[in-house]
C-alpha cells in the first residue's frame, strides 16, 4: 500500500513538531506548513490523505477554507484541534463544515492515531467506492453500446431480400 500524505496546518512550531514526529514515527509522509496559502499549494502538488489544523490561523476561520476542500476532495480526511472550548453552535458549525474530527488540546497522540488511522481507513473505502461506481458506468456505457450494435445489425439482416 503506498504511504499516505498527512497535511499538518498549524501556527505553533512546537505542535508542527510533535506531530510530524508522532506520524513519521507511524510511517506517513508528513508535510507540515504554518499558512492558508502554503496549506492549499499542497493540494495543488501531492495527494493529500489527511489534514490536521487548527480552527483559526491568522484570524481566518478554517472551517470555511475546509468546506470549500471538501468540494474537490470529498473524501479528504480532516482533523481539527482547537485550544478553546466551543459553545455548541460553534461546534455545530465547524462540524458541519465537513471536519471529521475535533478535539480540545492537548490531545493524547494515542487518540491521534486512533482517529487517524480510522478517518484514513474510512477515505480509502470512499475511493474504492468510487473507483467501482466508475467501473459500473463504464460496463453498463460498454453494455449499452453493444446493444445498440446489436440492433443495428439484427435490423440491417432483416432489410435484406433477394429481388427475382
């Protein structure tokens, strides 16, 4: 199984770097970067299995930058971390933006991993989901077009006839 990308969007340093550690360790390919900007460039680039952020770099609300990823990639795997209790509306709305997980740090690195690795499991059943409606579509598309074929040649044996 190729090993899969984990985007790490965070201000802090010391965060970046614990949890690039924890997911090297698990053998991951860890980008981590501290900017929006520098965050979506990465999507551009690689194929990116699993984001882990903040709720606010810069004063942006990220859960609106997350809903609008999840329109090109639906079956992005997303973890949020947030330093500051949320009121339930807010956890509502941040939720319903398409955040997979959220927690309140610190944050044990087992729990990470734990949700992690399921969200990860969950993505790669999406794809190959996906890959097989895929699949479908082409074998009826396929099916489709050799009836049609058929038709026309059944109906092209039938205009036959011998004049005497």
């Amino acid at each position: 199984m190729p090993k899969e990308t984990i985007l790490i969007l965070d201000k802090d340093f010391h965060t970046q770097w614990t949890l690039r550690t924890i997911l090297e360790n698990e053998r991951y390919i860890v980008l981590a970067v501290d900017t929006i900007e520098r965050a979506l460039s990465n999507f551009q680039e690689f194929e990116v299995s699993g984001l882990v952020t903040e709720d606010r770099i810069d004063r942006t609300n990220v859960p609106e930058i997350i809903r609008e990823l999840k329109k090109d990639f639906p079956e992005l795997y997303v973890m949020m971390l947030t330093a500051e209790n949320l009121e339930e509306k807010e956890y509502k709305r941040i939720m319903n933006a398409g955040i997979d997980d959220l927690f309140l740090k610190p944050i044990s690195t087992e729990k990470i991993l734990i949700h992690l690795k399921k969200g990860l499991r969950h993505r790669r059943v999406l794809l190959q989901k996906r890959r097989l409606e895929q699949r479908l579509s082409e074998m009826r598309i396929n099916r489709n077009v050799q009836g049609v074929a058929l038709k026309r040649e059944s109906l092209a044996q039938k205009k036959t006839f011998t004049v005497r």
